[in-house]
C-alpha cells in the first residue's frame, strides 16, 4: 500500500485479472488528453476526458488493432455480421 492507498496489480501475464488491457486502452487519452495539461478541477478534467472519448476517440479515431476502424464501427460491423447482414 501507498500513501495514495493503491496496491500494484499482483497478476500475471494472461491472467483474466491483469491489467494491462485496460492500461493499453487508456495509454493514449492519457498522452493525448492528460500529460502535460493542467486542469482547474478535478470536474473539469472528467468533463474534458469524458468529450475526448465520447466525442473523438470511440466515434471517430481509427485503431490498427481492428483493421484501421474506429471502435463504434467496428462494433456495427461485428454486430451485422453476427446478425447474418
């Protein structure tokens, strides 16, 4: 424990605990968005995290990992062929 009150992740690699799918989703809001900014409030950066992914990053921002889509068409186009479309 920390003065912050944050244990390390205490997985391992492929556990279905670990951690690092969530750090890899949040490693580029983070460089893009978090570091090297400094906000008011804690309020406002929420606010201006919250534009950020909603707005730019799952509606619009293409990602190598699903063939150059972004994460709202990838999942129209997954839900379609499930759906036999």
């Amino acid at each position: 424990m920390t003065a912050a009150d944050i244990s390390p992740s205490r997985t391992y690699k492929g556990d279905c605990l670990n951690n690092a799918p969530t750090e890899s989703i949040l490693h580029t809001p983070k460089t893009e968005r978090v570091r090297h900014r400094l906000y008011a409030s804690r309020a406002e950066a929420r606010r201006k995290l919250f534009g950020y992914i909603e707005g730019f990053y799952n509606p619009t921002r293409k990602h190598a990992r699903n063939g150059m889509l972004s994460p709202i068409e990838f999942e129209r186009q997954h839900k379609a062929k499930a759906e036999g479309v």
